[in-house]
C-alpha cells in the first residue's frame, strides 16, 4: 500500500506521517490532539469543543458502528481532521444510518487512516500538542511541514463565536426530545418525561446537546442564549439559575463573556462545566493555563476532596483553572484530576456558585456524575427559599 499513502500528516515539529486518505479531498491546518476514548467517536467529532482540532483516535479501529444523527451533539462535525489507525470497512449497528467515511465527505472533513497513532500519540504526549497539517491531497512533506508551521494558535482564535448559536430557543419545551430511555432488543423503550420546577438560562459556548437533555430531565425548564447575551438581556428573563456551557478555545480570549458572567455571579445561583468552569474563574479574577496535551477521553478520573469519592469521567478540553489564583479570587478547589492534580471542581466560599471541568452525565461515557446536575437543583432550591 506504500504507493497509496498519498495523505500526509504534519506536525510543527517536523515529524511527517503519510496514511490512506479518506473523507474530503483538501489540505487543512489545525491543532494536533488525542483522544483516549474507545467509543463515542461521532459524539467526539460533533463536540463544538472540538472546533480547530486535527484529532488522533487511540483505539486502533474507528468507525464500526457507523453514524447516526440521534447521537450527534451538533449539526456537523467541528473537529479540523481526524487521523486513525484503522478506518472499519464495514458499519454494523441497528441504529447505524450511514458510514463514517461517507459522513466525513458529506461535512467535508479530512481523514487519514493506516497512521501509526501511538507514535502520533507519544509525540504529542512527550512534546505537548502542537500546530499540525492535514492533506488528503498529494503535496510535499516539505509543504506539509510549513503549513503546519504557519497556522494558527489556539489561543489566538475566538472558537466561541463561530459556534454558538445566534439567537435565543427554548430548549425541548415538551420534554420529549429529552425523554430517557433503555434498550429493549433492538428497540428504544422511552421512558416518562420529568416534571420541571426551575427556570434556567444556559449560555451556549458551544454547547454539548446531551448536556441540555441531561438538564431538562433534571428538572429544568431551560432557555438557550447566545454568548454574547448581556447581563440586561438575561435578567430580564428572571431566570432561578444560570448553565454555563462547555465549549472550545482559550477561556482567556473571551473576556466580554468574562465582565458579563461577572455580574451574574452576584445575582443568581450559576453552574458552569468545562468552558463554563474555566469562565466563572476569569468572572472571580481567577486564571487559566494551558495544559501541555489537555484531557480528552471517557476514562478520566476525578477524586472529590469533601466525599472522597472518584468519579471516571468524560473530558474534552486544554486547559485548566490555576488553584493559587482561584484561593486569591474567594473560590476554594473542590474537585482534582487523579492524573496530574489539576482542578477539577470549584465553588465559591460565598456566593452559590460552582463549576466542574469536565461533562457531567454525557454521552457517551460513564453515568457517576449526575450528583452535579443534583447539587444543581439543591442549590436553586435553598435560594429560592432564602437560606442562601
């Protein structure tokens, strides 16, 4: 197959890598990131926190089980490319409806298979992730390297505004979008829709579908704004809470989201996850930094410094909230990462507000989170009945 390997991979360091292209015939830069999952990929490749990322699969087979759109956590895929050791040439699942490879070239989105990702993978480990070039076209590893070398950094573009939704929505007034459900044979038993006590407004930074599902089935009644909604515009809605979605980038970019979750912050009781996290600690005065490969993956354990308890949990982002800045801002650490002690979990010494870093109850991935959305409701509650 060497003839073949007409695609190329490139990182910003020099490392070439050539592979089987597959997907949309193009020539991309991006950011290289790994992703240690061993399922969800579609989930991963729809995820707006995604945006900008040439992503590298560990699980050595990807694309098994095809695609359908009941599991896509947006319209369309927003990672820049994805590399994989194996493409499956065959998708079998009952719920598949089309083949990962046909569903790349339709959202015309590049891929290289036949990649060595552990090598891939150990770079970006050793070396942090980098800028990166991927071409299912027939260009030089000379060009390749050069491209990769001129785009763009992360850090240097607001991923934000690209995916966040234009306007406000009601999210699944009815509930049944939301409905839970279990797997009977080869049926979808769904099950009664949750009664809602609370008004909620979620920022959309790039929102995680399965998270808004996850909040209406927890009670919510939930209304989407744009992240560039102000202050005004949102209390206006009289809102008992505020959701501060996950989503892509540097948190330190968006510093106009930053004044306005300020102000909230003194008025209502407010969650954030992931981006949102990241967010309310700029909102405190608190910092962010990058991590040197971020935490992508469905395996991620996270210990709870008030119950002891770990949670394995889902993760998609590159960076983390500095703890001797969060002290300084008046938030104590909650919640770490058992892998390298970063933080993972937040809450003001005051105010009824917290955050968590990574995806509490998505999909794919482990169900040991909901205490989050839990926590949630409680804290509305005693609000609303003036004990906080």
């Amino acid at each position: 197959m060497a003839n073949l390997r007409t695609g190329v991979l490139a990182l910003e360091n020099g490392a070439v890598f050539r592979g089987l292209p597959f997907g949309h015939k193009t020539t991309v830069t991006g950011e290289a990131v790994f992703n240690t999952g061993m399922t969800g990929y579609q989930e991963l490749l729809t995820d707006p926190s995604s945006s900008g990322h040439i992503l590298t699969m560990t699980t050595p087979e990807i694309g098994n089980y095809g695609v359908n759109p009941d599991d896509e956590e947006s319209a369309s895929p927003k990672i820049t490319g994805l590399i994989v050791r194996e493409l499956s040439p065959v998708a079998s699942n009952w719920r598949s409806q089309q083949s990962l490879e046909d569903y790349l070239t339709e959202h015309k989105v590049p891929g290289l298979q036949e990649i060595d990702t552990r090598s891939v993978t150990k770079i970006l480990r050793d070396h942090g992730a980098m800028k990166a070039c991927i071409s299912t076209e027939d260009i030089s590893d000379e060009e390749a390297v050069e491209r990769a070398r001129s785009g763009s950094q992360l850090s240097e573009i607001d991923y934000v505004s690209q995916v966040t939704c234009s306007e406000s929505y009601r999210w699944d007034p009815s509930g049944e979008e939301s409905r839970p459900f279990s797997v009977v044979g080869t049926n979808l038993k769904r099950l009664p829709t949750v009664d809602t006590r609370f008004e909620i407004v979620a920022f959309d930074f790039g929102a995680r579908r399965s998270l808004f599902r996850n909040l209406r089935n927890s009670g919510f009644d939930i209304t989407v704004v744009p992240a560039n909604a102000s202050f005004e515009q949102v209390k206006e809605l009289n809102p008992d809470g505020i959701f501060l979605s996950n989503g892509p980038g540097d948190p330190a970019v968006i510093q106009d989201i930053h004044k306005t979750v300020a102000k909230l912050l003194e008025e209502f009781p407010v969650l954030g996850v992931s981006l949102g996290h990241q967010v309310i600690a700029h909102a405190l005065g608190a910092e962010s930094f990058k991590l040197k490969f971020g935490h992508r993956g469905t395996n991620i354990p996270v210990r709870n410094l008030e119950t002891d308890l770990v949670s394995i949990t889902t993760q998609n982002h590159g960076f983390a909230v500095d703890p001797k800045s969060l002290e300084k801002a008046g938030a104590m650490v909650t919640e770490i990462n058992l892998n390298d002690e970063t933080v993972e979990g937040l809450r003001h010494k005051t105010l009824p507000v917290f955050g968590v870093q990574y995806h509490p109850t998505t999909t794919p991935g482990p169900q040991e989170t909901d205490p989050v959305f839990i926590a949630f409701h409680k804290l509305i509650e005693r609000r609303k009945a003036g004990k906080i």
